[in-house]
C-alpha cells in the first residue's frame, strides 16, 4: 500500500484514465455483444456509489447484452433492476433465462453438438417456440462474426486459431452464466418495448435511475445500422426526453460533435473516456449527465 493509499483509503477506488482491462470484470452477460459495456462496469459502480443514498430502481434502457443490469443484480447496486429492449431475438433470451425454461435452454447448450450441419438445422428452424428462438439466439450470436443479430450477418469462417465456429462456443460457461443469471431473477424485471415508452412510464420517479446506452446513429454514425435489428434512433428526442427525468440518469455515446452539441443545447455535461473496440484500438466514449462531479 502507497502512503497516498494510507491516507486516503478512497485513493484504491479511483478510476485511472486509461482503458479498463475487461478481464478484471466479472464475465456476467451469456452475449457477445457488439457495443457491449463490460469495459464500463468500473465507471458504473463509481456512479452507483456516489448517491447519499442507495438507488432503489435501476432502468437499463437499450440492454442488449445486459452487463450493466446485471452488474447492479449481481453486486446488489439497486433494490429492483428493470432490463428494456426491444429486439425480438434479445428479448427471448433474457424472458427464457427469467422464466422454468432456463433449465431446457441451458441442457440444450450443454448438450449441442457444435457442427456446420447442425449449426445451420436450428438456424433455419421455422415456427419457433420462444425458448427454441432464445437457442437459435444464443447459437447465432456465437457463432456470427462480432456477435452481430442483424440480417445479413456471416458465420465465423476461420475464427481464433482455424477454430471456426467453435472459437467462441464455450457451452458450460454460457450455461453458467445463464444459470447464475436466473438465480437472481427475483432482483430484475424485464421488459420487451419502447425504451422511450419507458422512460415517460418512470420520469417522474426520484427514486429511480437510468442508465442509457443507445444504438451509435448520431452524427451520421453508420455502425449501429451494421449491428442492431433496432437502430434507427431519435437521438434529438432523446436528450429532451432525458431532461425530463426526475431521477439521475447517466448515458453513454460516441464521441461525436453532434453529440457534444446535443448535450450542451439540453444542459448537460459530457466527459470523454477511454475504452478499446473489438479491435483492441484505443479510443473515447463519451458519458453524458446532468451531473459529473463523481466523475472528475
């Protein structure tokens, strides 16, 4: 321990501006998800924590992989954690994890035999059950190059190190995690709808907060068209919505102009950070609130 560290015990939970190394978070979300927020797992039990008083609601808004919710479920940040999302395929996954037919989705990842053939049978399925399209979910986004679910998305070819589709197919780790997931189903209620239809649901509640992650279209950003069913956002709306909330909400984006330009027209404060891309490149995210100081 440093003398800095003796004498202000606060020191140790200090956020270093550098980007996070995500193998120092805990893997909770059974997703590959593109845009995920493993990396900001630190910044979000820093802001968690700078309350007087402990958030008793959290809205996940745009969940996706989820790793924000579960964070809070998990590491008990919030009494009631409200997971939204919209995307059909997304949405069967976490209501089948929240629900008895976790047990038959997760023996069918344990026992599925990894194979071209097989992949393709169950990705073609028709007239699928809810908990058959969380399999195919699960499958698709394993094997898809990114974790992407959007139409037009390619299976892994060549993967890590010739695995092919084998390279992120870890079934008793997925299990896992699905497994952990439902065992604190009774923290988390999930919602499949209109993250703005929410929000209006929840604004005026002092006690709740939000955490916003929206798909990347501001700016004539293009990515989130690549990787979301659900991409088209109104990013305009969305500040305005934001500024209607009565409880705090903390929000991250792109580092984009048009973003900076959002958040000051609505009052709010931005502050770049710096995260890696699944490319391992080094780049900033910005995080956007009424207020910042616990960030400074």
């Amino acid at each position: 321990m440093t003398r800095q560290q003796f004498l202000f015990p606060e020191f140790e939970e200090t956020i270093v501006e550098k980007p996070v190394n995500v193998a120092s978070v805990p893997q909770r979300s059974p997703f590959r998800y593109p845009g995920g927020k493993t990396w900001f797992v630190p910044r979000f039990r820093q802001w968690m924590k700078s309350f007087d008083t402990r958030p008793r609601v959290l809205v996940e808004l745009f969940t996706g992989g989820g790793i924000v919710g579960l964070t809070a479920a998990f590491e008990n940040l919030a009494d009631k954690i409200y997971m939204v999302e919209l995307d059909e395929q997304v949405a069967a996954v976490w209501k089948t994890i929240f629900s008895p037919n976790v047990h038959w989705l997760v023996k069918n990842i344990r026992t599925f035999d990894m194979n071209a053939e097989a992949l393709q049978l169950v990705l073609n399925q028709k007239n699928k059950s809810l908990r058959e399209i969380a399999f195919q979910t699960i499958l698709k986004n394993r094997t898809a190059h990114g974790g992407i679910l959007a139409g037009g998305a390619g299976i892994i070819k060549n993967g890590e190190n010739g695995k092919g589709i084998h390279s992120r197919w870890y079934p008793e780790t997925i299990a896992k995690r699905i497994l952990a997931i439902h065992s604190v189903a009774e923290k988390i209620v999930f919602i499949q709808g209109d993250a703005f239809d929410v929000m209006g649901e929840y604004k005026k509640n002092k006690d709740a907060v939000f955490f916003i992650d929206p798909p990347y279209t501001a700016g004539g950003k293009k990515a989130g068209s690549r990787l979301y069913n659900h991409f088209s956002i109104d990013h305009e709306h969305l500040f305005s919505s934001c500024k209607m909330l009565k409880g705090h909400f903390l929000m991250t984006y792109d580092n984009a102009e048009e973003v900076k330009v959002l958040a000051d027209k609505n009052g709010f404060e931005t502050k770049a950070i710096p995260m890696k891309n699944t490319h391992h490149a080094k780049l900033d995210e910005l995080i956007i609130s009424k207020n910042l100081s616990w960030a400074k």
